[in-house]
C-alpha cells in the first residue's frame, strides 16, 4: 500500500508540472501575438504617415515650380533679354512662351536647332525658319483609343504652329525618334473625363485618327489643356491679323498727269471694284475658326454640323468678291471639304455593316447630296443597296420544298427592292436625273434574282407544275412595285423566257415519248375500273380537264367505252396545256402553240394508223369512237382552253381539228390525211 501512495502521488506532482507548464506556453504566445499586433499597428501608421508627407512633399513642389514659373514671366516681362540669356543656357525643353520667343531671335534658334538634332528623323519634315518656336514640352503615354490599353511612351514638342510627337529611343538617353506631326491648324483638343483607373487623359482629334493621352498627373494635364488652347488660340489671331494687313489697300503709284479731261472719270471708274474687294471682312470669330470647327465636327462624325458651317460661309461669301485672303482662306476649307467627303464615302460605302436597311444611308446621301455629290451618292446609294440585297439572298437556307424557298426568296428580294425604292424616292426627289440610275440598277438587281431563282427551279429539274407555280410567285410581288409606279414586269419575263422555253420542250418531250410507249402497247380494249368510285374519280378529272360529255362514253357498270391510252393522253394533255399557260407571256406563245401541236399529232396519227390498219369490223368501230372523241371533244377543249388563257385563237389547232372531215368522207383509204 505505501507503494501505491508513493506512484499516486508522483502522478499528482507530473500532472501539476504539466499543468504549470501548459499555463507558461499560453501566456508566451499571448504575449508575442500581442506584441506582433502592436508592430503591426505602428507600420500601418507609419506608412500612412509617409504616404501624407508624400502627398504634401507634392503639392508643395508643384507650389513651388508655379511660383518659380510666376516669378521667371515676371522677371522676363521686367527685363526681355533675360528670358533670351536663360532660354539659350538652359535645357532645350523647356517651355518658352511666345513672349519669350519673340524676344530673342538668337535663343529661338539655338532651341528648334537643338530640337531638330535630338529627334531623328524630323529635320526634313520641319525645317528651320524664323518663326518657329518651341512652347511646351512633356513625357506622356499613349492609349488605344478602342480597348484603352497602353501602347507606348512618348514625348510631346508643341510649337507656335505645330505638335511634334516623338518615342524614346531604348538606348540613348534624351533621344527620339519622330513618331507624327501635326498642324495645329487642324488638330482639336477634347478632354477626357477621369474613369478611374483611366485618369488625366486627352484627347487630340485629327482627321482621319484621334491620339488618347494620359499625362504624370492633373496638373501637368491641365497646363498641357490649358497651352494648347492658348497656341491655337494665339495661332489664330496671328493668321488674323495677316490675313488683314493683307486686305489693307495697297498705296497705288502715282500716275503722271495728264491733260486728258476724261481720264479723272475712267480712274474712278477702276477704283469702285478695288473698294467692293475691301469690303470683305473675314476677321470674323466663326470664320477664323471655321477650319478648326470642320475638323472637330469630321472626327466626332457630326456631319449635319459640318455642312451647316459650310452653308453658311457660302451664303456670306456669296456675293463676296474673290480676293486674295478669300482664296486662302477657300483652300483650306475646300482640303476640309474633301475630308468629309471621303468620310461620308466611307459610310455608304459595302465594307461598312449593312443592317438598318436603306434607312441607316439617309444620313450620308442626303449630307452627300448638299454638298453638290449627288451623283456619287446615287451611285454610292446603289452599290450599299446591291450588296445588302446579295448578302440577303446568300443567307437565305434552302431547306424543305423548293416553292417554300422561292416564296421566302421573292418576299427578301422584293421587299428590299420596295424598301429601297420608296427611300431613293425620298433621298432623290429633287433629282431627276438620278432615276434613270435606279431603273438600270433595278433591272440589275433583278438580274441577280433570277439567277438565285432559275438556280433553284430550273437547274434542279424540277416539276412544271412547281416551276408554274414559283413564276406565278415571282410575277405576283413583282406586281407589288406597281405601288410606287415601277413595272418590271416586262424585265423577268425577257430573264425567264430562256429557262421556261426549256422547261416547256422538255416536258413536251416527256409526254410525247410516254404517248409512244402507250401507243406502242395499245390493244384497242375498252377500259373496266372495277368500282363506282373509280369511275366517279375518271368523271371528276375529266369534267376539271374541260370534258363535259364524258357521260356519252361511260357504259353498264364500271365500263368506259375509251380506251386507255386516249384517256391517258387527255389527262396528260390538258394538264400541260394548264400549267403551260401559268407561265405563258407573249414570248412563249409559239413555243406554247408548237409544244401542243408536236403532242397532239402523235395522238392523231396513231389513231389514223390503227383505223387505217385494223381488219376486225368491231376493233375498227371502236377506234372510230376513240377516234370521234379525240376529234369532237378533246380537241375543241383544247382550242378552247388555249383561246381563253392566250386570248386570241390558235389557226394551227382549227386546221388539225378540221382534219377530221377528211377521215369521215373517206374513211376507208389506206393514206394517212395527217
């Protein structure tokens, strides 16, 4: 028992042991992890600090650089020679005003020569000349202005008339290399809101392209906003003020006296067209930044506004003599007006998406149309249409029976031919000429319609029921154009009358090779149907062929005193005749006319030939009834019938039918009389 008190308690002192150290470990870890969240803490607030001095370390040098910039204008405005001396002993690139420039010719040089020899490649596109001075400079980077991703680093010169932008060569440091140079005469500046992360962005609009920039910071983006202004504005009152010491009269030489009385009237005389030219003021605010306002409104595609300021400056030079300042000033605009010419070429043109209908090109004609190009906006009007009709027709899936594909194929066609029928109407009204434009497309258009078709119904061989039943399609919308007085009847008739010539003698072929195979196997037996029904079927396809008297030729019971092959001939015969004269136009009249001929005689001469040839008395009686129906019925039906869709008799059907008396008078002779 002492044994298990001693183990008992060893066991008590081991558990107090552990129990101690456990407490020992926790208040260890406590202790670190707060000490960890103390270090924590204090580098969260000292980065914070550093990044409010940094702030303020920022605001207070750009304080300083615009009081540096303030005090150096002052000091420049004080004492002209001392910008001269810092502009040639200081960097190259910094910026100068044109006060600066303006006050030593010497400084102004020495900087666009240092210019010209650390931008390669821009020597022999900017040359040196006297009044060319640089204004600002600055790294920037450039964005693609669709996907707003980065493209480069470059840096910006901007002088009195010009921006040059140039890239940094890799491994020369202070070098470029000319990237693009633009007049300011047609650059515009847009700024560009912030959206972070894009921020302290512009944007330089010249036509045809447009540069998104992102400068260092707001500031540097602001001065760059700010100067460029400031140069194209003082670039204008420079232009202005040329352009009128230009207009001053010029002090004529004084000419020697003369004793003529009627010389002082002639003087005068000549000095009223000089005053008229004097009159022209072109120092107007809208007119002297008119070519700038064109650009601006040819990059943002607000073509309405562009030709309003055209038609307006028209209208005030209208009755304007053309002096020298007026051509200048015409030149510029006309190199504006070829700009949103092309533009608008561009828009009509089969390259651009052709959803919208013809609706989407009003806006192009008709500002196409104001500025005196109507005949390059039909012709560009036409062609956008032509390819939206092609591209129409070639999606169409020809899928299921082909008269469900002709019936979505003429509503396409048709109704785009409507369409755009009704808007050149309306683009066009005051323009005649431009109709006989449209009529020649039409029919091109059409053109191509009836290839789809043909394609389609007659490459395929198809039926000429189907084939009759897909041109009285076509013709049915073609009559639709009747609404706004156009006829192209006439014009799918002429593209038709090929393949449905062919479509008629090959079906013509068909029936007179099964005549022949009938023919060739005819027993000259009456035909039995076996039931009622199938006789009342014979009595109804024969009264919808014309037949009105089959009742004479039916029997006791089920009994057709015909034979078959005369029956067969019939019903194939007027189901010809039928879908023939769906197609029928005066163009197939005498293929129409000799089909029918061809199909008759071979009917005619077997019945002539069996009733010449045939020895049984009650045979030959019988081929005289088939022979007397063919004759008296079918035939009459048939001239009838033709008559009716043609309208006019055929003299070809009356003399085959007139056939028949000769037979009656002599019917025993072995000669034929066909």
């Amino acid at each position: 028992s002492d044994g298990d008190r001693d183990l008992q308690e060893h066991r008590q002192r081991i558990q107090a042991l552990s129990e101690e150290t456990a407490q020992s470990l926790k208040r260890n870890v406590y202790q670190n992890y707060r000490q960890f969240i103390e270090t924590a803490r204090e580098i969260s607030y000292l980065e914070s600090e550093m990044y409010q001095l940094s702030h303020i370390l920022t605001e207070q040098k750009g304080i300083m650089e615009a009081i540096t910039q303030a005090l150096l204008l002052q000091a420049d405005r004080d004492d002209p020679s001392l910008g001269a001396r810092r502009a040639a002993a200081a960097d190259p690139f910094l910026s100068l005003s044109a006060k600066e420039a303006a006050a030593s010719e010497e400084g102004r040089q020495r900087t666009l020569t240092t210019l010209l020899e650390k931008v390669e490649g821009c020597r022999d596109l900017l040359p040196e000349s006297p009044g060319k001075y640089l204004v600002y400079n600055g790294d920037l980077v450039e964005y693609d202005a669709d996907h707003m991703a980065q493209i480069q680093r470059v840096h910006a010169f901007l002088m009195n008339d010009c921006l040059l932008v140039a890239t940094a060569l890799p491994n020369r440091r202070g070098a470029y290399r000319y990237d693009a140079l633009y007049p300011l005469d047609g650059l515009a500046v847009v700024n560009v809101k912030d959206n972070p992360p894009m921020k302290d962005m512009f944007k330089l609009l010249m036509f045809p392209e447009s540069r998104i920039f992102q400068a260092e910071n707001a500031k540097i983006k602001k001065e760059w906003l700010e100067v460029l202004e400031e140069t194209k504005r003082n670039r204008a009152l420079s232009e202005k003020r040329r352009l009128e010491q230009e207009a001053l009269p010029r002090p004529a030489p004084t000419p020697p006296e003369s004793t003529n009385p009627f010389e002082e009237d002639e003087d005068e005389e000549e000095e009223e067209p000089s005053a008229e030219e004097e009159v022209v003021d072109l120092s107007l605010e809208w007119i002297q930044e008119l070519p700038e306002d064109l650009d601006v409104c040819i990059a943002q595609r607000d073509f309405e506004g562009a030709v309003d300021l055209l038609d307006k400056l028209n209208e005030y030079l209208g009755d304007k003599p053309v002096s020298q300042p007026v051509k200048e000033l015409r030149t510029k605009v006309d190199e504006r007006v070829r700009q949103l010419t092309d533009v608008l070429v561009f828009e009509l043109s089969p390259d651009r998406s052709l959803r919208g209908g013809p609706r989407a090109t009003r806006r192009a004609v008709s500002q196409l149309i104001r500025l005196g190009q109507s005949t390059k906006a039909c012709e560009l009007f036409l062609k956008n249409r032509a390819a939206a009709v092609q591209t129409a027709i070639r999606q169409l899936r020809i899928e299921g029976a082909t008269l469900l594909y002709i019936h979505k194929l003429c509503h396409v066609f048709f109704t785009s031919l409507l369409e755009t029928a009704r808007e050149f109407e309306t683009d066009f009204a005051g323009n005649n000429g431009c109709y006989s434009a449209f009529v020649v497309w039409a029919r091109s258009s059409m053109k191509m319609f009836v290839d789809a078709f043909s394609k389609q119904v007659f490459d395929s061989k198809e039926s000429l029921s189907t084939a009759a039943e897909c041109v009285k399609v076509a013709k049915e919308h073609c009559k639709q154009l009747s609404e706004i007085g156009l006829d192209l009847t006439f014009i799918i008739h002429a593209l038709l009358v090929k393949d449905i010539k062919g479509a008629l003698q090959s079906y013509k072929d068909i029936i007179i090779e099964a005549t022949k195979h009938r023919n060739s196997e005819e027993m000259w037996r009456r035909m039995n149907l076996m039931t009622p029904e199938a006789l009342g079927k014979l009595r109804e396809e024969m009264r919808s062929c014309g037949v009105g008297n089959f009742d004479q030729y039916t029997g006791d019971d089920c009994w057709v005193n015909l034979s078959y092959t005369v029956v067969a001939f019939t019903k194939q015969t007027m189901a010809f005749l039928e879908e023939a004269l769906k197609l029928y136009f005066p163009e197939l009249h005498m293929v129409l006319l000799e089909s029918l001929v061809e199909i008759i005689l071979v009917a005619v001469q077997h019945v002539d030939y069996s009733l010449r040839c045939e020895q049984d008395p009650e045979k030959k009686a019988f081929i005289r009834q088939n022979a007397s129906f063919l004759y008296e019925t079918v035939l009459p039906v048939v001239e009838k019938r033709f008559e009716e869709g043609v309208g006019k008799p055929a003299k070809q059907l009356q003399d085959l039918r007139n056939a028949s008396r000769l037979m009656r008078i002599n019917p025993e002779s072995t000669t034929s009389v066909v």
